[in-house]
C-alpha cells in the first residue's frame, strides 16, 4: 500500500529488499539505496510551493511508517488491546508459544471465530491465523492433522476455510487434499473473512 501511495509501479517491487539500512531498492549502478532518501529527495522539490505543509504531513506519515516497521530503534512495541492472545501476535512470542504446548495456539485459533469479538479482537485473531499459515504450516501442513483432533469439527472447517482466503503461505490444494474437500468454503463465506460490518462495508 505504502509503495502504491509513493506512486511505485508493479516492476519496481521486485527490487525491494530489506537490509540493516531499511527498505531499499536494488539499483544497478549504486546497489542499496533506501526508499527513505528516495522520498527525501522526492519531497525536496516541493518545499517552495504554498502547500508544502500539507504534503510534509504526507511525508512524515509516509517516513515514520517505513522507521517503525524496517529501522531497528531497540524499542520493544507493544499493541495496548484488551486480548489476552495479544502477545501471540509478536512471532517469537508464537512459535515459543506452540513449541512449549500445541495446545495453546490451537485454543488460541478456537477463540479466533467468537463471533462477540470487538474490531480490535479481530485484528488480533488475524494475527493469529497468518502466523499459523506462515510459521508452522508453511513448512509443516501435516499440523492440520493434530489441529482437527484438538477443536470441534465445525471450528476445523472454519479455520482452514480462513486460511485458504487469505492464502498467505498455503496452497489451496494441498490443504483439501490433507484434509477433505468437505472443509471447502464458497468464495463468499462470511467465516473465512473475519471481518466484522466495518470492513464489510
């Protein structure tokens, strides 16, 4: 989205990398060189026009995105929610979490389908389930297997139908081979979105 609202095409995302520096973009003729200098540069040319204020504002917000997420401060962030799985968000905090007892992630992925939860509840619950896709069945889809013997038959269904919408590290099909094209949702189920009236708008 960031990239999108810097006026970055398609082409150029390829070239994006991470190094100790930020996000940067791999140039042929000066290697690394990071997004933040090249919005630097990119807003110099406008600091003479009458609005320049509102676009600074453009580019503070578009710079304090790219520090907090690529730029190591040794700060610890935490999310101030109202969730007792919150810590499951941080990856660490997960993967520990699932090596110490299966059991506390599975329940954790049970409570992600409480249909009283509040916009922020479900925020966290989506943390929750790309973790799971990303840092276990990624590389271990086998787990779906110990998942279905510890949650009902009907969360099962609900959780690899969310998985498989977002599609984030999982193959469709090697998920209903596993486990059964029974667990194959419609395109416009409503349990595998996750999202409540705000973001169904």
């Amino acid at each position: 989205m960031l990239c999108f609202e810097m006026g970055m095409d398609d082409d150029s995302y390829n070239l994006l990398c991470i190094t100790n520096d930020g996000l940067c973009i791999n140039t042929v003729q000066h290697g690394n060189v990071t997004v933040l200098s090249l919005l630097e540069q990119f807003y110099a040319q406008f600091e003479k026009k009458k609005n320049f204020e509102d676009i600074k504002a453009i580019k503070y917000y578009q710079s304090s995105v790219l520090n907090f997420l690529f730029v190591a401060n040794n700060e610890d962030n935490h999310l101030l929610f109202n969730d007792k799985n919150c810590y499951l968000i941080d990856p660490g905090n997960f993967i520990n979490a699932y090596k110490k007892s299966k059991k506390i992630i599975y329940k954790a992925l049970e409570q992600c389908f409480d249909k009283y939860q509040s916009t922020k509840n479900l925020l966290i619950s989506n943390f929750i389930l790309m973790n799971y896709a990303y840092y276990i069945l990624r590389d271990n889809l086998a787990d779906l297997k110990t998942l279905r013997r510890h949650v009902s038959s009907d969360i099962f269904g609900r959780i690899i139908s969310a998985i498989v919408y977002r599609g984030f590290f999982v193959d469709e099909e090697k998920i209903l081979r596993l486990v059964g094209d029974e667990y194959k949702f419609g395109p416009e189920g409503e349990d595998r979105k996750l999202f409540n009236l705000i973001y169904s708008i």
